[in-house]
C-alpha cells in the first residue's frame, strides 16, 4: 500500500488528510496523482492545479518521482510559512 | 513539545524568549563574537485586510527535516557556530512570535549572511501554511512570487 497525506487548502477542499491506496500498477507520482484525480470531478479540479507539490517520504520530489510500496506521498498547496 | 531529533530545530504551540535563546547560543561559547537573531511576529494587516488572528498547520516530520537540510546546507557555505530555528505552530494573534532564527559565528558576516539564508530557504521549503482570520472571515495564504525569487539570489 501507499500511504497518501494532504495539508492544508487542499485538505480542506478534499475533506480528507489521509487515505492509502494499493500500490500495484503505481510506479510514480503523476500516476498516483491520475488515481485520485479519477475519484471525482471536484477531485479531478483539485488535482489539476500545477503549483501542488509533492513529496515521498519527506522529500519535496517531481511528477516523475518513483514510488514504492510502504511510501508516504504527500500533496500541498505552495508552502507560506515564516 | 514533540521530541525531536534535531536539538538546533524546534516546531513548537508555546511562545519562546528571544532572552533565553540568546543566553543559549552564547552559553560556553567563546569562540563567537557574533550572535545574529531574527524573529517574525504576526502583523495587523496583511494586503489591506486587518487581521485578527492566523493558525499555523506543518507537516510534522518532513518539517524538521527540511529545516536540517536548510541549516546543513547554511554550514557548508558560511563559518557559522550555533544555529537554532524555532517555528510556531497553532493559533497565532496579532503581535505574537512565531519564528526564531538565531546563528553565531567568529565574525558578523557570515551569522548575517547564514541567518538571511535560512529565512529565504524557511519560506519556500519549509511545509508550513498559515490560514488568516480576517474581517473579511478565513482564508489560506498563498505563496508570494517575491519569496521565491528572494530564495533565488543565493
């Protein structure tokens, strides 16, 4: 499985901060992004917006980015704080 | 406050004493003339909008380690001593601290220069969102363009 984290707008707007998904056929993270985006429309409209990042296990990485069975995928609106 | 792993970083509800992080840095150091502080306080208004309050969300975790990343990379191109980072999580109201950066060194250039650096770098890696409360009721922040391009010039 792939654990799947969300923060803040995004968070909110997804009503969800956490879900997993099974990890077959999910070799990076644009195609976990096309996973959820498949959920729903009001999901697809959220994963659609380019300035999300992303990072597996901690780790601000690209769309192309691998992930593996046990990650922690992470997506967030551009970060504000300081 | 959550253990952590990393004694120059703390992610933290409780305010700090800009004192005592002082008296921190300078303890037993005698090989430091300089001590340079930051501290970032919420402001009353924020573009035009009087703000009441912001709450502060982090992703506990990659937060710290980011911040170890930021203050490693500090080390490798300045001659600094002790660093210490302290950012604010939770609500926040108008006037209250909510980071902290502190960084000694030898000779003032390099606490300034490192110091500086690590600000610039907080704001566009570290996974912190603040949501403010308003007149105008509540709302995410987005990310300033300026940030990045502050980041940029290093």
């Amino acid at each position: 499985m792939i654990k799947v984290v969300f923060f803040a707008a995004l968070r909110e707007q997804l009503n969800c901060s956490e879900l997993s998904l099974p990890s077959e056929h999910l070799t990076t993270v644009a195609q976990v992004k096309a996973v959820l985006a498949a959920k729903s429309e009001q999901w697809q409209q959220l994963f659609a917006n380019g300035s999300l990042l992303a990072a597996v296990n901690h780790q601000m990485v690209n769309n192309d980015f691998a992930v593996n069975a046990g990650d922690e995928v992470a997506f967030f609106p551009p970060v504000t704080g300081g | 406050m959550p253990i952590t792993e990393h004694p120059e970083i703390s992610i933290q509800t409780a305010d700090f004493s800009l004192a005592d992080e002082v008296a921190l840095l300078e303890q037993d150091n005698a090989v430091d003339g300089a001590v340079v502080t930051f501290t970032g306080r919420v402001r009353n208004q924020n573009e035009g909008k009087s703000v009441t309050s912001l709450t502060l969300e982090h992703y506990p975790g990659m937060t710290e380690k980011s911040l170890a990343s930021i203050i490693s990379q500090a080390k490798q191109r300045w001659r600094i001593g002790r660093v210490k980072v302290i950012h604010r999580v939770g609500e926040l109201f108008i006037g209250d601290q909510i980071v902290f950066v502190g960084v000694t060194s030898k000779h003032r250039k390099d606490a300034y220069a490192a110091n500086e650096f690590i600000m610039d770098y907080l704001k566009i890696k570290a996974p912190f969102w603040k949501k403010e409360t308003s007149e105008a009721g509540e709302n995410w922040l987005d990310a300033k363009g300026s940030d990045e391009d502050k980041a940029a010039q290093w």
